[in-house]
C-alpha cells in the first residue's frame, strides 16, 4: 500500500510577500492586481480571505469586498527560488515528486530515503523544515493515494496535517460536503446539490452510469472519487500539456495596432518558454478577455510542430484577423501552444490516457 503526501503551501506568493516586507505582515494583501481595480489577484492573505478575497478574483470585486486591501506586485523569480529550496526539501526524502505548481506537490515515501518510515513522521518533519529554512507554512496531506492526500491537506489549513488512514478513507469522504471534494466546482456542486447530493454519502448512491448521464464524462471520476478509488502512481516525469503567455493591461486597449504588438511580446514569451523546455506543439490559442469581462477563445491546429516565434506569430495573427471586435476595448490577451510533442510521444507510447490522467 503506497504512502502518499500532498504538500500545499499556505498561502504562498502572498506569505513570501509578508516574510520579505514585515509592515505587510497582518495585513490584508493580494498579490497581483492593481488599487485602481484592475487585473486579476494570484493569491490572497489569510487576512483577505476574510473578507471573501480570493485567487482569481478580478480586482475590482476583491476591493468592493475589503476596501483595505494592499495590492502587492508580484515577484515570479523569488518565489521560484522558494519553490526550489522546498524541493531540495523534499528530496531528502523522496525522489518520486510530483510537482503540480510552484507551491504543491504530491510525494511517494512508501520507501523513504532516510528509513524514517512513517509518512506522518516524514510529513511534520517536512512542515518543520519549511518553518525553519523558509520562515513559511505548509499544509500537509497524508493517505494512501492522492486524491485523499490533496483533500486531507486542505482540511486544516493553514498550517495543517490530516492523516486518513486506510480505514478511514471511505467513512472520511462519505461526510465530507461535495463541494470539498477536488474537481467539483461551483457550479457543479450546486447542480449537485439540485439532484440531493450534499455530501459524500449522497453523491455514492447513484450508479456509474446515473453519475455518467447527469455529468457527462465526469460521471465516471465522481463515481470513483467517492469511493476512494485512485491507482495513480506520482509521477516526477508528469509532462505539462500547454505553454502560454497572458497579461492583463492597466488600461482596456482599443486600438488593434497596440493589441498586435502585446501579442508580439507574448509569443516571444511562449516561444521561449518553449525553447526552455525543449518542446514544440500543434495547436495555437489566441485568448482574448473584453472590458465587460466577456472572453473568447480562437484555436488553429498545424499539420507540423511549431516553436518558433514566426510559426506562432503568423498562427496567431491569423486568428486575430478573424476575430470581429465590434468596438469593445481589451483587458487581457493571452497566448497559448498545446499538443505538445512529447506529450503526444506519451500517448502513442501507452495509448489513450486514462480518466485518471
């Protein structure tokens, strides 16, 4: 039986954030964003999150709910260094890491390098090293697979351990409220809670194929979620499946020449990205976010494999032509290469992936 740990840092680019700069510490901050409303917050503190402030909350919203709110600029370089200090961490203990962003990863210490043993043990002393070495917190999750290790580390944050043993797996998700299971969002769960499934106990009387009519393909995850079942191995090879770019303007854009010369930047973004790690992809995605918050999204699929920075640019300015704008003003634009080539490589060499990929 595999010994699994999810790792979630609390709070994290805002918990950097107050670490570096003490007059922030206590205070309501979001990261990213801007004062004058614009924008989209990455993170909040726990202080925000009082207030309701959330990631991925456009600024506007996030200042009508705490108006003293202190956006705080984010700084992407410092806290990928923090990421890798928290790796060397975890590889005392492990080599089967499986990073999911900057801030989580799922860890195997079924056999551990140091002997210790217990992945309880080794999850405190992870959470220790943490405080000590990075003056920050994280969550911990402990089970047997990783979809109850990564409900577990969010049980009791912030700094939290939750350990759901083998025989408390079931009993632990049949009460657990459907909206605290990962992969429902909100507009799931209320069309859950439509059909009576509040909890997890609900949400395992229907059969598969009930589950399967009601929800589509994800019928046949939330069948299997609820009873515990996951035979996912942790990857430390997993393979990302898109490289992009985007960037939100302090002010809407108008005119098609600025927007043309935005996307320029951020296919050269993408492309070094790409270039970085040695990648290619088929299909190009031009993202675009209006000022009333509207979004559209245009793809194009190439025969071949495109990393350079023409390729995407023509690709994208094509898509750019087509789209008709009908005078609204732009907030955001983004750019994005899927189908990527390796990750193409693994699906010829194990098949279609499975459900749980």
């Amino acid at each position: 039986m595999r010994k699994i740990i999810h790792i979630d840092m609390d709070s994290f680019y805002a918990a950097v954030e107050q670490r570096d700069f003490p007059e922030l510490k206590g205070k309501a901050i979001a990261v990213g964003g801007s004062p004058e409303g614009r924008g989209v917050v990455a993170t909040a503190s726990y202080e925000a999150r009082k207030y309701g402030v959330r990631s991925a909350m456009n600024a506007r919203e996030a200042l009508q709910r705490c108006p003293e709110l202190i956006f705080v600029p984010p700084r992407f370089e410092v806290y990928k260094q923090v990421s890798q200090h928290l790796r060397t961490i975890f590889q005392r203990y492990t080599d089967l890491i499986e990073p999911l962003s900057l801030d989580e990863a799922y860890l195997d210490v079924t056999e551990d390098k140091l002997g210790v043993g217990s992945a309880i043990e080794i999850a405190k002393q992870i959470k220790q090293a943490v405080q000590e070495e990075l003056n920050l917190t994280a969550s911990a999750g402990v089970s047997t697979n990783k979809f109850t290790a990564k409900i577990a580390s969010d049980y009791q944050k912030p700094d939290g351990l939750t350990f759901i043993g083998p025989s408390k797996v079931v009993p632990f998700l049949e009460s657990l409220p459907i909206e605290k299971f990962f992969g429902v969002g909100k507009v799931t769960a209320q069309r859950m809670k439509g059909k009576g499934i509040h909890y997890g106990r609900d949400l395992k009387q229907f059969s598969e194929d009930a589950l399967v009519r009601n929800f589509g393909k994800s019928g046949k995850f939330f069948y299997h979620m609820v009873r515990g079942h996951d035979d996912r191995p942790v990857r430390p090879d997993r393979l990302i499946k898109s490289i992009g770019a985007e960037d939100t303007f302090e002010r809407d854009i108008a005119d098609p020449e600025e927007m043309k010369n935005e996307l320029i930047k951020l296919v050269d973004k993408v492309a070094q990205r790409l270039s970085q790690k040695k990648e290619s992809g088929r299909t190009v995605t031009l993202k675009i976010k209006f000022a009333d918050f509207t979004q559209i999204t245009r793809s194009l699929t190439a025969l071949h494999y495109l990393s350079r920075a023409t390729e995407i640019g023509n690709a994208i300015g094509a898509l750019f032509d087509k789209v008709n704008f009908e005078d609204r003003k732009v907030r955001l634009l983004g750019v994005t290469v899927s189908n990527l080539y390796k990750q193409e490589l693994e699906r010829i060499d194990k098949g279609q992936l499975r459900l749980w990929d």
